[in-house]
C-alpha cells in the first residue's frame, strides 16, 4: 500500500484475496491487479505484502496453488480457493459486515441506546 491509498486493516488482506480468488484460478500478478481495478483504484497491494499473504493462506489450507502457464506464455502460480477457504470466506464477510456496521455508527454520531 502506499500512503496516499488507503491502508488495509490487519487480516483484511487476507479476506479480499479470498474474494479475489472465490470467481476463479488466478495468478498473483492478476489478484493484485483485480482488487487495484475493483477497488476502483484506492488499493494497491503492493508484492511485498500480496506473496506472503498468499503463502500463508495457502499454508493455512484456505487456497491451493498450482503452476501453470500464462496467456503471455509465461509458467505462474495460480491460486484456487478451497472448501476450507470458502467457509473462512463467508465468516469473514459476516464479521466484516457487522464491524462496517458498527464503526458507521460511530461516525453518524448516533447517541447511545441505553
């Protein structure tokens, strides 16, 4: 991420790779890039922070990996989500919703229900 984007909280990188990955195999180049265009922009995973990611979701058993060969001819990863994965996925959607929830909440300066 550079510091003119927005920065990701902990964990939620995590969560857009599933996302990334539950439409399809895609190659880490191609994940970084989805989320970039979807995002409309405003997130740039940079590879420092996208490879490790990847890694530990794979080690993790959320995605599996296999090599294969490129449009542009070239050998690449391709990541696929798992069943393991999908599940952490919808989980991980829920806590995210009701967090989003809460914080706008917060910042719509709603009084306190006592």
């Amino acid at each position: 991420m550079t510091s003119e984007k927005s920065e990701l909280l902990q964990g939620t990188l995590d969560m857009l790779i599933l996302q990334t990955v539950a439409a399809g195999p895609m190659h880490g180049y191609a994940i970084g890039q989805r989320i970039h265009r979807i995002s409309r922009a405003a997130l740039d995973v940079q590879q420092g922070s996208l490879y490790p990611a990847l890694h530990r979701l794979e080690e993790r058993g959320l995605v599996t990996a296999a090599w294969r060969e490129t449009e542009g001819g070239r050998m690449a990863k391709y990541y696929s989500l798992t069943r393991k994965g999908r599940k952490r996925l919808e989980v991980e959607k829920s806590e995210w919703a009701r967090l989003s929830e809460a914080i706008a909440l917060i910042l719509a300066g709603q009084p306190e229900e006592v």
